[in-house]
C-alpha cells in the first residue's frame, strides 16, 4: 500500500535508505577514495577501437574497465556498462582477444 501522505513517505524512503546502508552497503567505506584514473591502453584494429582503464575503487583494490566503440567515433550519444560474470567475461576474451590478443594477453577467463 502506498504511503498516505509526504510525512509517510518520506518516513518509508528513510527506512529503506537505512536498510540499504545496513544491508547492502555496510562494507563500503564511509568516504570515497580519489579513483586515480588511468588509461592503461587505447588501441583500435578491424575498425574497432579498445579501451582500458585503471581505477581505484576503493583503497587497496584497483580495477579496470574496457570501452570498445567504433574506431572513428568522436563522442557517443550512449553509453552502455554491461557488468561480467564468469562466462561474459570469457565471452569477452573470446570475442576481444583475437583483434587485441597483444593488450589482453595477460587476462585469463579466472582473472
């Protein structure tokens, strides 16, 4: 049932802010470490243009995000982050690594 009123609803988003942050987030660090941005490649080949990025997501833990668009592409109209499991990342590797095998000969289907 949806709240009466804005005192009701705004007291439900508080509880389920709060839940979120017990439930979910309570492993998150309080304060956002600075990401460190870093373009560790930016290759193109077949037409396709590949992109790596090193980040720090959280102190200690540095992760990297590929971009792969159309090599002549100025600036997208849309951006689409499509987050791996197991077996999108060895769809990735499989589909990536032939055109790029020099940048992503290090990643291994387990990494």
């Amino acid at each position: 049932m949806p709240p009466a009123d804005k005192d009701a609803w705004e007291k439900q988003r508080d509880g389920w802010l709060q839940q979120l942050g017990d439930k979910v987030f309570r492993g998150w660090p309080v304060s956002g470490s600075p990401l460190d941005l870093k373009e560790a490649f930016n290759v193109e080949s077949d037409g396709v243009r590949l992109r790596a990025f090193d980040f720090v997501s959280q102190a200690g833990v540095t992760l990297r995000l590929y971009v792969a668009s159309r090599a002549k592409l100025d600036k997208a109209d849309l951006v689409v982050v499509n987050p791996l499991d197991s077996a999108g990342w060895t769809e990735f590797l499989a589909t990536y690594r032939p055109a790029f095998a020099e940048q992503l000969k290090a990643e291994t289907p387990d990494s």
